[in-house]
C-alpha cells in the first residue's frame, strides 16, 4: 500500500537524520537507491495535476540524486506533452472558476495569507528537501525556506490594496469618464532552475497568485521534488482550489517545450540560461504570448581603494563561494585597484583555503557540492581554459580528495586575467573568481560594462559620492553597495543586456501578471453623426 507522499517525504527526512547521527560516531551507509535488492528503496513521486497527485502517461522515470554522495533517493515521471495538456486544463478550469477565478481580491488575498502560514509549519521539511536535491547548504535552505511566507504576505498586500486609476482625457470637451484597470493573464506557464528552486519559483508563483492567474510548473529535472512536495501543501493545508497550481515533472526538451508553446498558456515565466531563455523568448514571440525571462549573469564586483578591505572580502567571498557559486547573480569577476590587489589576493586566497566543505546537511558545513556531474565538469574545463589562455590559478581549481561522491570543487581563486578571456565573459555557475586589477574609476567601469551579461555588480568604497557615480553609470540591473547577494520580496529584480527581460518582485513583479484595460464611457450623452461636416 503506498503511503501518502507526505508521510514518505517526512520519512526520508527521518531516515536521513537517524542516519546522520549515527554516522557521526560510527562508520555507515545508508543510500536511498532504486535497487530491488534494498531494503530502502527510492520514493516514487507522481505528477501533481489538479488538487492531487496524479500517474503520468508515461512509464519512464527521472531520478533525483543527493550530489552529495550520489545516491538516488526518489524518482519523478518524465511527463509527456498529453500531461501538460492536461495540467493546462486543469489550470484553464480553475481560471474560470467560482473557486478562484470570480473570488475578490480580498478573498484571494485571505487565501495567499492562509498559504503563508502552512509555508511557515513547513519551513524545516522544504529545507531538507531541498538540501536533498541540489547539495545546498541546509542552512542557508533553512533561512530561505522560512522567509517564504512573508514574500506570500508581501503579495497578499499588495492584492488587497491594488487599485485603479483614471485620466482626465481632453477628447470630446472633457465629456468622458476613462479608466483603467488591470486583469490577470490567465494560465501561467513557469520554468525553473535547480539552484534555488522554491524560492525562484515562489519569484513568480505569489505575484500569479495575488494577481488571479492559475499557474503549471515545470521545475528543472534534478531537483522537482520540492516543487511537488509545495504542490500538496498548498492544497491540502494551504486552501488553494483544484487547479489552480500544477506540477508537470519531466524535461524541458518535452514537458517544457510543450507549456512553453501551448496555446492556453497565457503568459511564460523562465529563469535560467540565457541561451534557453532566448529559445522560449522566441518560441513565445511567436504566439505573441508575453514572456519574463530571469537568466544569466557575469556580474563585476569592484574594489576600491578606500574600502573597507575586510568586508570587501566577505562581500567577495558571500558573492561566488557562498551556494557553491550556482547563482545567476554571483559575483564572479573581481575587480580590484591595483594599489591594494597583492594584499586582497593574498587575503583572498587565504580564507579560500579555509573553507570547510563537507555534508550539506551539516551546519558546520561552509561549501557544498555542485548540483550534479555535468557542472564539475563544466568547472574544470572553465579552469582549464582560463589556464591555457594565461590565467593563474592562486588556489583551488580541483576536485578535493577525501570526500564522498564525485560532485565536489575547490573554490576556486584565478588571477591574471584579462577581461577578454573565456573566464570572464562566460557563465560557469562554479565557485571560480576571476580577479582583475585596474587603475582608475574610469577604466574599471569600462572593464565592468564591457559584457554582454547586466544582471548585477557590487561596488566596495568608503567615498559615497564615487558609489553613486558607478551605480549610476553601470549597466545592471541590480547593483549593490558595500553589500552583495542579498535580495527582497518588495524590491524588483531583474537585468539588462543579456540577462533577461522584465523584473520580478516587488510592484514590478506583480504588474507582469496582469493586463491593462482601458474603458471609455461617454457622459455627454450625444454622438455626432461622422459623415456631417462643419
């Protein structure tokens, strides 16, 4: 008989801790594998379709492995393109709906505050789980996951207390009542990454929701779990109607595809690469569907003279060590003033060297994994290139011995790097800076500008007036001073360039799932005849 996901999430959860604990004295094992043989096997998952959990068309599996040693704890159904019809329709369904889609916005507000509150009870389960799939630190997974409710909280808000307005247009003497208002797209269709999956799904699941839309999801096939573990919590507990969130497991080559370019799917929402977000964008464009795209980065953080030189350091090390360097908005060239760089390389390199990775699932734990295989290797070769092209490696660039699996980096220091090499112009998503030097404000502004990626920068200087001249003058979206990688639910997020279009969070955020309408109601009482001149 097979247990309620629920009891199966919350019971891998336990197992894991038991087996944490004893492993702290005694030498243990315990894997989560699809083995027949096992006495533990690996939790089947369904596709959450509707207001419940549902088998997909499909018989084939995708497994979700814990990077941290590779063992394979659950599988997900490779979804079909008939299962993101269906999801479709369901969200279609609920759109239209005396359940949500006729509710007032205070009444959906009620509910988006009731699934803020069951996010709060769920915070140290979601944690665990998501430490599970991408090798993410539990801590910081703990503090993300219990800031949930209050990015719900901040939306609810903001539905309860979004209004109108009107215009005072001239047409007709002034004789017309015009206004405006805003309406909800409809059915959302959302594709996520691995790195941070339910808070970069929670960037656009709370607008949707305060905004009125229903929503499919596709999260990234290593770590879908999360997302439909959130799925039954929502509806179960939470008190959001049949249909009105649905999870389609699978990849994106299909069940993405498929929602990306669905004819119901009223509006697309993507983070990720930008060479896949220019494929959606396009696919999108051409059902004139509009399209957030949250995607890549290669943001500068700049190092002044007069900075601060230990909380520069921090800052530094926050910006591309900090989630083992997989965030879109990582600080990963290092720009430094030549006055100062020996001593901050030499710092640098020195508190890199003491980094402690290990478990993720172990607070004392500073670095983690790398999600998966495929990006170890894309580190490597990043180092490797960085090398043949001229680079140093100061510390790091290799696989460290001793620990289980075959997911874990060094972080990674490079220096002599010019602004021109494969290093610093292209994406790794690893935990590899670039150091650069420079001479003067100009020049580094330049250097700093001189990508074709504009999501972030970060600015370390004790002269505030030189902090607003480079926030001013730098193309990014986001830009931090004295401070990196931190981000709120009331302040919008988003890049420039190549990295991406629109923002999310925020009024912005909102705004992206809604629609403008104009009305126009004569008050004259008259219409004149066209075809009469005079």
């Amino acid at each position: 008989m097979r247990l309620p996901y629920a009891e199966i999430s919350r019971g891998i959860i336990r197992s894991y801790r038991a087996y944490r604990d004893i492993s702290a004295t005694t030498p243990i094992t315990l894997c989560f594998v699809s083995n027949p043989a096992m006495s533990q096997p690996h939790t089947e998952y369904d596709l959450f379709l509707d207001g419940e959990f549902t088998a997909s068309e499909s018989d084939e599996r995708v497994e979700v492995a814990y990077p941290y040693d590779g063992t394979v704890w659950a599988t997900v159904p490779a979804g079909t393109r008939g299962d993101v019809d269906n999801a479709v329709a369901a969200a279609s369904a609920a759109f239209e709906s005396e359940e949500w889609g006729n509710l007032l916005p205070d009444q959906r507000a009620s509910i988006i505050e009731q699934v803020a509150d069951v996010l709060d009870d769920h915070a140290e389960e979601l944690a665990e789980l998501e430490t599970r799939q991408n090798g993410k630190l539990i801590r910081e997974m703990r503090g993300q996951m219990g800031s949930l409710g209050e990015w719900f909280r901040y939306f609810a808000a903001r539905c309860r207390t979004a209004e109108g307005r009107t215009i005072p247009v001239a047409n007709k003497d002034g004789q017309f009542h015009t206004y405006v208002t805003k309406e909800p797209y409809g059915v959302v269709g959302a594709v996520t990454p691995w790195n941070s999956p339910l808070l970069l799904t929670t960037f656009k699941l709370a607008p949707a929701l305060a905004a009125g839309c229903t929503f499919v999801h596709k999260p990234s096939s290593y770590t879908p779990v999360s997302a439909l573990r959130l799925a039954e919590i929502l509806h179960g507990e939470g008190g959001l109607p049949a249909g009105v969130y649905n999870v389609v497991t699978g990849s994106g080559g299909t069940t993405g595809d498929a929602l990306v370019s669905h004819e119901d799917v009223h509006k697309v929402a993507f983070t990720g690469s930008t060479d896949v977000g220019r494929s959606i964008g396009a696919r999108a464009g051409e059902s004139l569907v509009p399209v957030s795209l949250e995607l890549g980065g290669k943001s500068p953080n700049v190092v002044f003279p007069s900075a601060n030189l230990e909380n520069a350091i921090n800052g530094v090390i926050k910006g591309i060590f900090a989630a083992t360097g997989q965030t879109c908005l990582a600080g990963s060239r290092v720009f430094v003033h030549e006055a100062i760089a020996d001593e901050f390389i030499h710092r640098l390199t020195e508190r890199a060297s003491t980094v402690e990775l290990g478990d993720p699932m172990d607070p004392e734990t500073e670095m983690g994994p790398v999600a998966f295989r495929g990006q170890l290797e894309t580190n490597v070769s990043y180092v490797e290139a960085a090398e043949r092209e001229g680079a140093t490696v100061a510390y790091g660039g290799e696989q460290p011995e001793g620990l289980p699996g075959e997911c874990f980096f060094e972080p990674t220091v490079l220096t002599d790097v010019d602004n021109e090499m494969t290093v610093a112009q292209e994406e790794i998503f690893g935990p590899v800076a670039s150091v650069l030097t420079f001479e003067d404000e100009h020049e580094v502004l330049a250097l700093a500008n001189a990508s074709d990626f504009g999501l972030a920068a970060g600015v370390w200087t004790e002269d505030m007036r030189q902090a607003h001249r480079f926030a001013e003058q730098i193309d990014a979206g986001t830009v931090w001073v004295n401070e990196y990688r931190t981000l709120a639910y009331n302040a919008p997020f988003g890049g420039y360039k190549d990295s991406g279009l629109g923002r999310e969070l925020g009024a912005e955020g909102m705004d992206a799932y809604l629609q403008t309408k104009t009305v126009w109601v004569d008050r004259a009482g008259e219409v004149e005849d066209p075809f009469t001149l005079g």
